[in-house]
C-alpha cells in the first residue's frame, strides 16, 4: 500500500471540521491535524476542499447473480467509488435469491474478485430459512434482511408466525422494508377498477400508501419491543412513522432505529409529472410535507442514517407503463453530491452529513475501525470541492443501466478523491483498480 498524504484540507469528522493535514500508511489513518512534514508516494493537495469520511450505504441491490443486464457488483461499486461510497451492504433479492450460507459466501467470493468498495451482504429471510438465518456469523455478516412488502422479487415474509420466531430467535441485526402487502393490494384493486391497465404513476404513494408504510413498521417495532431484537427499519417515508422512532438515546444504546434515502428527502409527489416512472420506488416517493418531516426527524435524530437503496433497472424497463415498470433507481454515484446540495440550501450541516453517511452506520453495525476519520482506523475518505459545478449527464453516469433521476440537475459539489482502505481508487475522474475493497467486519459480542 502506498503512503498518502493529504494536506491542508478541511477534515469534517464527529461533530467539528478543523484544518490539517491527513497520513495515511499500510491503508491505516496513522495521523491526522496540524502540518505534516511526511515523505510519501501520493500528495494529495487539499487546500479549499474537504475531507469525509467515506460513506457507508447500507441499503444497496447490485443486481448480481442473475440480474446483471442491469448492474452487477463491479460496475455499481465503481459508481459508488466516484460517489464518494467507500463501503456497501448489498440485498439479497437477486437471482437465485440470497437465503442460504452457501449463496451468501458466494457473493463475498465475487465480491472480493471485482469490488472496487468495500462490502458486506445480508441473508435474506423467507417464510421457512430460519435455521439458516441462526448459523450466521455475526462478526463477519452486516444483518438480515426482511421483506414484509413485496417489491423486486419474491422474498415476502407474510407469514405471521415466521415473522415472530424471526424476531423472537434472531439475535443479529434485522433490517426490515416495511410496507402491509395486504392494504397495498387493496388499494391497488381501487385504482385498477377506475383506471384499468392505464392507472397514472401520480398514484404510486396512494396505492403504497402512508398507511400501508406505518401499519408494517409498527408491526416490527412492536415484535422488536417484545422480544429486544436489534431492529433497523429501512427507507422510512412518511411522516407518521417517525412517532415510532425516540431521539432520547444515544445511538449506541438504540435497539431500534431508522433509515432514511436520498430519494426520500430529495423528491416528492410533485414531482411525478416530470419523472414519471423514473422516481417510482418502494416505499413510494410521498408528500412535500412527508419530505420535510423526513428531514426533521433526521436532524433530530429519530432517523439515525441516510442511503440510497440504489436499486438500477434499464432504462427500457423503467419507461413502461405504471404496472409494468419495476421499482427502484440508480443514486450511489450521486447521493453525497445531493446531501452537499441539501447543505448548500442550508437545510444540513456538512457535519451531520458525515455523522448520518458514515458515523452512525459504522455504530449501528458495530463495524470494525471504519466510519470515522481516527488514527488507527482504515483510510476510508473522500476528498469533495464544494463550489466545482458539474451537470449529470448520460456520458458521466457510471451506473450500468446508464440513466439517473438527476440526470440534467446541475451539483455545486464535486467528490474529486476516494480513497478505499487506503488505497487511492479514483481521483478526478480516473479509477485505480489495481487494489480491490476488502469484506467488512463486526465488533459485535452476540
């Protein structure tokens, strides 16, 4: 690994932003502040940028095995490298879907060969796994995934009496997307009565509706309660659902916490006229006054972490009709540049950024030495101009499937450096793949 040396940045890091410099050796942060007088291979000129700790998204759909005409672990690591996403953890909704050890051992395995960021894999629940789930490793696996929704493929857990025994006998980490099936399906029939085939996607967050979102999270919270199961409740969307989450314990001591996603604090229902299927996500894309109490609720701390949930389809498949169109968007390359902005229009500090992206994540997970900029710990950073404009267009999107929600929006922001596990991945728009990202590890004593 090659020496790093950046100076005379500002280093945004727990709470504060101060002026120095960083030394990174052996893929280690082994100094940080103050002018440093260091030989190294790499000097990286930090005078007027700034300097985060890489984000950490812990809701990504990579689309491999099975679905790589989409995206697949190499090329949507990239784009979440030139994002300024060091690390990932990866859902199992592929094809064939993540549900055993042996699947999930053979994602690390793949990932290890062409990951460009580090990564970590959920097993995912079924109805009828849970003598897998109870065989996993909790030092070495980032949670498991629930799906009380259906969404993209088929993992429904709409077993009451699985769900229970899941939460009642699972002693890792279980990330939950929250949605009654039974009240969507409901409100499906209505619209596709009026509207036939032709039902409007302005009526997505009316069939996936607040109620549908709020229903299913109580449901988890209430079984996270009885049993004091660690419970992390993905991609909240509305307003409604915030009551169930305190903001009175530090986050260290939570059992129960909460996910907001870009997209969630980005967009809103006013949207869909100009977007149309492109913003069509699960849970769905709300109200201007849901975004805003999102907003809130994160900087007040009832939401704990923001990502993404980047989940790419082709640009074929997402310009189909409503019923047609599958759910989810490509953002891993675009999310720090959209918080930047949020931060620009002063609605977040640069420091609860960094605390949100990377911070938190690292303790809700327990994840080993990563998430903060300490010396000791692995030399995940990323190296942002906040005043270099630049415009999404289709020749800089790096995502397989070729298109964004953003596409055309003009980002004040600029993520110019990433470095992963020290080692110097991509600087101004150039990618070093000789070093791949390593698998994730966990502090946890389960």
């Amino acid at each position: 690994m090659k020496k790093i040396l950046i100076t005379d940045t500002n280093i945004v890091n727990e709470g504060k932003t101060i002026r120095g410099d960083v030394y990174v050796e052996d893929g280690i942060i082994q100094s940080i502040g103050g002018s440093q007088r260091r030989e190294a291979d790499i000097t990286i000129e930090g005078s007027g940028k700034y300097l985060f700790p890489g984000l950490i998204d812990d809701q990504v759909h990579f689309r491999e095995p099975g679905l790589t005409h989409k995206g697949d672990i190499y090329s949507e690591s990239k784009a979440a490298v030139a994002g300024g996403v060091t690390s990932y953890m990866e859902m199992p909704n592929t094809v064939p879907q993540t549900t055993s050890i042996a699947l999930l051992e053979e994602k690390f395995a793949r990932a290890s060969q062409t990951s460009l960021a580090n990564y970590s894999f959920y097993l995912g629940a079924t109805n009828d796994n849970l003598e897998e789930l109870l065989k996993v490793d909790p030092t070495r696996v980032c949670g498991i995934k629930v799906f009380q929704g259906s969404s993209t493929g088929d993992m429904l857990v709409d077993d009451p009496d699985a769900l229970e025994n899941i939460f009642a006998k699972c002693k890792l980490l279980i990330a939950t997307h929250s949605e009654n099936d039974t009240i969507i399906k409901h409100n499906f029939e209505k619209f596709r009565k009026k509207y036939g085939e032709d039902i409007p996607v302005r009526f997505h967050p009316q069939i996936r509706s607040a109620e549908a979102c709020f229903d299913a999270s109580k449901k988890v919270v209430a079984l996270a309660r009885k049993y004091g199961t660690k419970l992390h409740v993905l991609h909240i969307s509305t307003a409604r659902e915030l009551m169930l989450f305190e903001n009175s314990l530090p986050l260290a001591q939570k059992r129960i916490t909460a996910e907001a996603c870009v997209h969630h604090l980005w967009f809103s229902e006013e949207d869909y006229p100009s977007k149309g299927t492109l913003i069509k996500w699960n849970p769905a894309i709300k109200s201007v006054e849901d975004r805003n109490a999102l907003l809130e609720g994160l900087l007040e701390g009832r939401i704990d972490v923001i990502a993404t949930d980047h989940a790419p389809h082709t640009l074929e498949e997402k310009n189909s009709s409503y019923l047609k169109a599958p759910s989810g968007g490509p953002l891993v390359q675009h999310s720090l540049v959209a918080l930047l902005e949020l931060y620009h229009r002063k609605k977040i500090s640069l420091e609860q950024i960094a605390q949100k992206t990377s911070h938190n994540v690292a303790i809700l997970f327990e994840i080993e030495k990563r998430g903060f900029i300490r010396e000791g710990y692995y030399a995940d950073l990323v190296l942002v101009d906040l005043d270099q404009p630049w415009t999404v267009t289709q020749a800089n999107i790096l995502a397989k499937c070729g298109w964004s929600p953003f596409e055309g929006q003009v980002f004040r922001s600029k993520v110019t450096h990433t470095i992963v596990s020290g080692h110097l991945a991509y600087e101004s728009g150039k990618f070093n793949e000789q070093v791949k990202g390593q698998r994730l590890t966990f502090s946890r004593k389960i």
